[in-house]
C-alpha cells in the first residue's frame, strides 16, 4: 500500500495513474492537498498524475525518483531503507571548514557519485573538511550544471539516483568529510516543469533574469515556501546533508513579515536540533547586505554563512590584468580595494558602483569574517569564461598559487574549486544539454552572442550543447603527479595544513586583520596578529622591511630570502612569517 | 537669475524654455544632471523642459509651483520669503498625539488652507494634537482625494498653492497643533506623469495594483530615491510640516542593503538634528511586520509608527454585523480577535489568513503600543465604502460613540477622520475627476463594477467623476451644534481630556493592557493598570462584577450603573471605571 499525495489547487479533479489503471484522488483538506491510497503500489512503482480532463499525464513535482527522465513517469521511492554508516557523525564547525565545490558530472570520468567516491581519500588526505557539489536535482538532457533542475526531490538518475547519493554522503562521513548541497530556490529550469499546471509556483509580479519570480509572497505561497523548506529538510534528513547552499538568494522577491530565508534557517535549527546534527546553511547573495546571515535575534535571517563575491573580483583583477575594466571588473582593479575586502568583506559596502549604476551595499563592521566564503575558483568564476579557462592557464602558475595562498591565509572560510588543487590542465566549461533542436540552437547563439561583446568569435566559444564540451570538462586525475601539478598540490596541502594548525588563521576576528599594501608595486601585507601573509603581485621583485623577528614559514617558492629585517619578494610571490616570542 | 538643474538621464539633451526663448542645459555631472543659469528668470517666471527634439516642452518632474495645472508650464518659487511666526514651534511627542485626519477640498465649504485655518480653533478646543492632511502634491482634475499626484514637489493651486500651505502649517502651529503630510511615494498617477520621460522613475520588474512599480533598486535608483527622500525634506524643511504618513509602503519593492525606508528614517533623523525640531515618519502598511518600526540599531526601518489596520478590522466587525464576511473583513469579525488586537497590535500576527490564503504577519511582542496608529474612522475606511457612508450613518450614535471611545482609550495613538468628532451628517465619498471622458468613463465604470460584486445597483454608487460627489462630501460645520451632533462632540472632548490627563491610558506598554471579553454577549473590558474601559456591543444589557473599589469616570450615557461590585450596562454603551486606592 502506498498513500500518493499531491499539492494541486489548480485543478477541479485529480487522478494517479499506475500503468492503465488510474485512481481518483479525494482533497485532503481545502487548501488544495489531493491523496490517494493504492493498495498495489510500493516503492518501485512508477505513476503519474492525470490533471482534470488532459489526456496527459504528469510527473509529481515533489517526485523523489524520476528514472524515467523529467518528462516521467515518476517511481515511488522507499525511503528509510538505506543501510547508514555514519551513525556516529556529526560535521565539524562551518568556521573551521575548508570547502571543495565539485561536479559530479566532471569530476570522474564516470560522472557518477561511485565515481566520486574513489576520489574521497584524496580529499581527505588534502584536508578538505566539506565537499560541495553543485546541484544534483533531476534536470532534462543527457549533461548540464544542474542549475536547471525542474524535479527538485528526485537525484539525477544518471549521477546514480537516490540511493547513489546516500552511498556517496556515507563514504564522505566515512572519510572524515562533510556534504554541502547547492540548491535552486529560485526558479525551475525552462525545459521539464511541470509545476505550473498544479499550484501557483510563480508569480507574473515579479520578473527575474530566469522569467517569472517563485511566489513567495502572493495567494497560496505557503504551500510554495513549504515546498521549498521541505525540500531543504529532505537532503538534511533522508540524505544525510550537512548544509545547502542557496543558489542566488538576491532572486527571492518576499515583502513577507518572515522572509522566506528566516522561514529556512528556522526550520533547519529546529530539525538539527531534532536530529542532533550540526546543519548549516549558505547563501549566494549578490545584495552585499549582511542582513543575510545577522543572527534572527539580531533581526537578520541567519545565514551561517554567504558566499563573497567582492573577494574574488578585487583579487582576480589584481591576478588578471587583461581582464580589468570588463563588467563587474570595472568596480574592482586596485590592491585598495583587495584590502578593503581583506578587512572589511565587502568592497561595495554603500558606496556607488559605476557598472551597477547604483549605490550598492552595507557595512558589515564587526562580524566574524567566519560568516563569509572566499575563493578564488568556483563553477561560475571559471564557466562562465567564453573558454572555462582556469585560472593557472592564464596568469601561470606563480600567480595562481599566490592567489590560492590568499584564500587560504584569508579571514574568509575558503572554499576551492575541483581541480584548483593540482592546477588542472582540463577547462570547466559551460555546457548544457538540450534535446529539443530549437532550444539548443538558441542556448549555442545565445552564447556567442553574449561573448562576441567581449571580443570573441563564434568559433572560439565552447558550445555548451556539445557532448565534446561536458566531457572535456572532466578531470584528468591521471596528471596529478606531474611536475607542475604535483608542485601546486603540494603547496595547497601545506597551505591547510598551516591554516588549520593556526590560532592566527583560523581567527575570524574582522579587528585582527590588518593590511598595507603598495598600489604602484602591487605588494600587500597582510598581518593577522603575529602571522604575516606577504604577497608581490607586481611585475618585478621589492624588498619589503619590518621583518625584524620573523620567521619564514611557507613560501610559494624558494627564492623568498628573509636578511636580517627585510624579506626579498620576486615576482609573483607569496609567503607566510611568524612572529617569533 | 535663476539656476534650473533637473535630472534626465533618458535624453541626450535638454532645454529650458521661458516664454519663446530656448535655453540648451549642460551636463551637471556624469549622473544625468543638467542645468542652465539663465539671467532673466527668478521667482515667478513660467518654464518647460524640451527633450531632445521633442517639439513639446515637459513641467520639470521637481517643480515646486504649478499654477498651470499638471500639463505645465512650471513656475519658479521664491523659497525661503514667508514671513513665518512659528520660531518656538516644537510639535509633541508622537506618543502623546491625537490626530485628526483631513482633506483640504472638502473639510471647509471654501476647500482651501485659508478655509480651513478658520476650523483650528475648534480642533485645538477639542484637544486634538496633530492634524493630518491627505495629500496635496499637485494632481490632475477638478477634485479628487490626491493619491494620484503627479507633481510631488508642487502644492495644488486649487487648495492655495505653495503659500497657502505655508499660511496653513503657521496657523496650526500657533494653535498649538502639529502637522503631517500624507505622501504618496509608491506610484505616480496615471495623468499627467512625464517624470518617465526623463529619467527611470519606474521598473517594469515588479508589478503594484498601479502598474510598474517605483524604481528603488535597479540602475539609477539613487537618483530616484533621492528624489523621494528630497521630497520628504522639503516638506520638513521648506514647509516646515512636523511629520509624513508614508502611503502604502508594503507597495515599495527594495532588496537593498539600506531599504529605502531607512534610507528616509536616517535622512530625516539627520534633518531634525539638524532644525533642533522633533520629526516623524508613519506607515501605512500592509505587512504586519514590525520591521516598519523597530529601530534601525535594531535593523530595523525605524519609521515612529504605522497604521493598524487590524484593530480597525476587529472593531469595525463587532459594530456592523452585516458587514461580517465581505472581503477581508471575513478574517474577523470576534471578540476574541478585538481582544487580541487590543493586547497585541497584530490580529494576524504569524496565522493563516483565509482572505489572503497565505500565513501573514509577525507579532510584534514587547514594542510600545505607541508605534501603531489607531482608528475606526479614516478616508479609505469611509471613503472606500459604495456610498461613502459614516460609520454612525449605519451603526447609529450610540455604537459610533463605543467605537469612538474604545479608540480614544485605547494603547494606540488615536486618529480621528474628519466630522467623526461630531458625527457628520455629510458623507465621504470617493471622488476623483478626469478631464479625458474615456478615463473619467473608466474610472465611473471601474468603481460601479467593483461594487455591483458586492450587492449594489450601479445607481447606488456614487459617481467618482461627478462634482456633485464632491460637494456632497464636504463638511457642514452649521450643524455641530444640533443636539445630536453636539452630544457626539461633547463625548470626543470628554474623551480626550481623560486621555491626555491619564497616566494609565497614555501608558504604551503592552503588558498593561489587559482584556476580558464575552464572545457571545459581546462585552469588553480592558484593564489599563488601574483605569477600565468596559463595553456592551451586545443587543442586550448586562451586568458585569468585580467593580468593588471602582468608581465611574466616563460614560457614554448616562443609563450606566455602577451599584455595589456590579455595573450595569445597557446595549451599546462604552464606560471608563477607575480603582480608588
């Protein structure tokens, strides 16, 4: 016996079908919840659901299974069964992580979370504490980001469905590792959603760069929110998550007393609470308000913590100087502003940003920087290229472990990106892949368009509905030990491996974090009480004085010379001191 | 000489025409400012804007005179020449405050500021604290109630222009009486607004009951809020007005760090500072969100009050009996719901609200119940009624003088709406003239369709559009002294003398409020520390106890009995009881 239910206030009857039979559905009560109860159905029972007098049928929008692709029919999927391990886990604080965002798609050439987890002892012996990996919700086509989810209950089947996850999320805890999860709150995917024809999801109020806005606000958008919350409290229960991150919270249009993001972090408290677990929550907010994660107490809608964006900007125009005075870049270009984001999180922090043509965001003043993300790579900052160049194929070698040795030595929990660790040589490119012709011919255009603004020719552009593009995005573990690589992953595991043995480096104290630079020179230091990170982003070497007492502890390469009080930086260096007693 | 400056991003260039001569305007700043010095003008000079090679001429958006009606041309004001005689002017303290709320065109025979200096004597007799005018910016027509204006830096001419007003707020203040200014911040009306040819004044990204919403968050927005927030300052400053009540804010779609509302509480805070005058802000607001009033130190928006809607809700059910169950009055219509927002501001404070299908609301807790603004009269409240009737048209006096006394004794800040002190004969209808038959068609049709779901004859509705509605609505001051109007009046003083000399009912503290009611016989009785209000709105006498020891101070007639430890209380009536030590 298997009891199907269904939030559908848009329509006047309703009925599951199983195979050729079809069982009509009775309202649950009047705020548009319909069940059934079908004798003959159990986990593994695929269904769908018939809409007043549409000869169609329809997947469950809150489907947990849909190995029949987004267009279903739906299976029934046994929850509680799977055999855990991590009976005694619990993930360590969000203040001490060390993030890793990955693809499971691109990240083994299975593209499989089995896939994955062969690469877990990797990880764990790096240092990494949290694995991230970007959404995993079903989404139409044979590859994709995820960002494009329309069934966001289901695991994509072709990553290894539900019970794939559940064995990847045991083997991380197994390895010592925590699990975020991304997830889209903010809009469903153009291809596959069926929502619509069942409740109001969206609203024509609002218009995001996706379309429609979710309703959050309007009739019946408590059913939306609790479709949304509950989805949130499924990773964290039925999969063992340890936390999300929201994709793009600064989408969310709510003039609700309760914000819908305040409605997420209370329920999430009270359901680690319930379960004993630590959870956390983290947001992707372009808003520079940190609003977002201000304790509730404090009126905020506690967030344990954001991403900021204002670091990579300020950092990367200082890495990439052809890239300077391009879009967003434009706000950014000056080791000024990298040390305003160095101390003071947000460079935008209400003052006037010529590209938004707006005054743009708030203070954040004595917060623990702990309550931010800092990286340097992540999906969108290397996919979002015309090419998904990394980092090192462009600025080289030298200066792509001085940047990863800024997000590491930073205020800011880091967070990396795959591969980032041994300086890939594979892109991370855009793909996205559409069956229907029409569609894919206008997300290929559509590309080239946005990029030939910047200079690039069609031809140059990675067209992301070729097979070609997604699978030369995936990792080559087998480069690993290669000179060059092995040099990079080295310095990253020492770099965590100092982070996470310093009092100094893992102080999130904004007070403690203190910055000199030289705009012309383009050295910044920063000291974070007797841990100094020194760092020459210029094109040729300076001689840096005061270093009366300090010790030399790491050095992005050997040629740091430390003479009686002053230190010898060539180009495109960074080293970290201490101050000895 | 005079300086024109305007805002027009949207135009590659502009000029000021005087008469027949053109004067070209020059980049100010990269921003989208012009200006022109031009030698001949000064005070009194009419001028338009043309845009490009528009062979038009615009009324400039900032126009602070519009002799010429909304279609233009400007003319420039003298600022700074009245002869004010208000130096030692301070308005009290919010908390202590009596409103009265009032429309220039119809509270006066004459419909102008110089009429209604005249009736301050008669306020000021009452004990009426503060008045609060409906708004005068500058709207098309002949007569309307001024939440269409399009020029919002310009006083109606019909009602005295920008002196008049100024004659106006100096009379009041040497009665003794504050003055706010309802503004209109959240749309421009749909007549006569140009603002759009200048500048991005509007976003078709969010949707209000008016159209596109107010550009607060998207390229350019600064200037747009500037133009709102110089708005307010003007009225402070300029005009020296004591306070604004801000017109539906939960219309106003800002995700930015600082939210508008903010941005006008730190502006204006920063201008009182700066005159050595108190200066307040009041909502109206839809959101039921505390956010509105707490304090910016507490993140919140920081306004001084905002209306309660609810409380008007809950009362107004318990008066009118046919009224229960239409539109969002079908939320109340209890005494337990009275009860509720008697001792906790917000009715729908967090709970399902059947008329809204959605969960609204937050309780607002420990806050000074001298945040909200309460009322069982207002211009939308009788206005927006097919007929515009008053409340005691359809209740009778005795219930309109319960209802009256419950406001008068209640923990919020009273406001009283134009002839309610002596229950007016006269309505209050919805008037709002169109010159352009097609819109004034409309507009008659919209309003008689609106109602007719409601029961009415389209006869039966009064005509927006007809000067007759106007007339109608306007105050016959002969009458205050016929018996029953008198009786009325003489209750409202009475009323508001206990007020203002209680200790105990001007006390804003929540939990000194306490409230006991019978939900079938329909009485009341709140305990403010040692004063009791109690009420009958049943249809039968009753007899309460517990009264040993109390002593009657107030009755709305004198049929109440109060006889050992029990009172008496006929139908309909409303008594004030205090404990003798």
């Amino acid at each position: 016996m298997h009891e199907f239910r269904v939030w559908a206030p848009r329509v006047e009857k309703i009925s599951v079908r199983i195979g050729n039979e079809v069982f009509a559905m009775k309202p649950l009560n009047d705020r548009g919840w319909w069940s059934a109860q079908v004798e003959e159905a159990g986990p593994g029972t695929d269904y769908a659901f018939i809409l007043n007098n549409d000869p169609n049928s329809y997947p469950d929008p809150r489907a947990m299974w849909m190995p029949n692709g987004v267009h279903g029919p739906s299976r029934v999927y046994g929850t509680g069964a799977f055999a855990w391990t991590d009976q005694s886990w619990n993930a360590p604080p969000l203040a001490s992580a060390i993030i890793y965002e990955l693809h499971i798609g691109t990240f083994t050439t299975e593209g499989t979370f089995d896939g994955a987890i062969k690469q877990l002892p990797h990880l764990a012996a790096l240092g990494i504490t949290h694995i991230e990996i970007m959404p995993v919700a079903e989404f139409p086509g044979d590859f994709g980001w995820g960002y494009d989810g329309v069934a966001l209950f289901a695991v994509r089947e072709a990553y290894g469905g539900p019970d794939g996850l559940k064995r990847f999320v045991d083997a991380c805890h197994a390895h010592g590792l925590a699990v975020l999860l991304d997830v889209v709150y903010n809009h469903f995917g153009p291809v596959g959603n069926y929502t619509g024809m069942f409740g109001p999801y969206m609203t024509s109020n609002h218009r995001t760069p996706w379309g429609d806005a979710v309703n959050l606000e309007f009739e019946q958008s408590d059913e939306v929110r609790r479709f949304f919350c509950d989805n949130a409290l499924m990773w964290m229960e039925e999969y063992h998550i340890d936390g999300l991150r929201l994709d793009a919270v600064h989408e969310y249009v709510d003039r609700s007393a309760i914000h819908f993001m305040e409605q997420l972090t209370t329920e999430v408290e009270d359901l680690a609470a319930r379960l004993g677990r630590s959870l956390v929550l983290i947001a992707e907010s372009d808003l520079n308000d940190p609003r977002v994660v201000w304790q509730r107490e404090a009126h905020g809608y506690g967030l344990h913590a954001q991403w900021n964006d204002d670091f990579h900007h300020a950092l990367f125009t200082m890495l990439d100087a052809q890239g300077e005075g391009k879009g967003y870049y434009g706000d950014f270009g000056s080791m000024e502003r990298l040390a305003k984001a160095l101390t003071q999180v947000f460079v935008y922090d209400g003052i006037y940003s010529q590209y938004r043509k707006r005054i743009h965001g708030r203070p954040v003043d004595a917060l623990s920087m702990h309550h931010f993300v800092g990286f340097i790579q992540n999906h969108d900052q290397v996919g979002n290229r015309a090419t998904g160049d990394r980092l090192e194929h462009f600025v080289g070698l030298d200066r792509a472990k001085v940047a990863l040795g800024l997000v590491l030595t930073s205020p800011f929990i880091p967070l990396l990106f795959q591969g980032e660790e041994f300086a890939a040589s594979s892109p991370f490119q855009y793909f996205a892949h559409h069956e229907e012709e029409e569609m894919a011919r206008s997300v290929s255009e559509g590309r080239k368009r946005e990029f030939s603004a910047f200079g690039w020719l069609p031809e140059e552009v990675a067209d992301p509905e070729t097979r070609e593009t997604f699978e030369r995005s995936k990792l080559n573990w087998n480069e690993m030990h290669e000179e060059k690589h092995a040099a990079m992953l080295d310095w990253c595991r020492r770099l965590i491996e100092l982070r996470k043995s310093s009092g100094a480096l893992t102080d999130g104290n904004p007070r403690h974090v203190k910055v000199r630079f030289d705009e012309e020179k383009r050295w910044l230091v920063m000291d974070r009480e007797k841990t100094r990170v020194a760092l020459n982003l210029g094109d040729s070497p300076v001689d840096l004085d005061g270093y009366q007492g300090y010790r030399l502890l790491l050095g992005s390469e050997n040629d740091i010379r430390l003479v009686g009080e002053s230190v010898h930086m060539p180009a495109a260096r960074l080293a970290v001191f201490t101050l000895e007693d």
